[in-house]
C-alpha cells in the first residue's frame, strides 16, 4: 500500500 488517495503527502502514507 501507500498513497491510495493522498496525492499531496504522500510520504504521510508510505508503507502500510
């Protein structure tokens, strides 16, 4: 997973 709808922070959501 990752950035599924967070194309600003996408490195809020890096990993799971």
């Amino acid at each position: 997973m990752g950035d599924s709808q967070s194309p600003s922070p996408p490195s809020a959501r890096r990993g799971s």
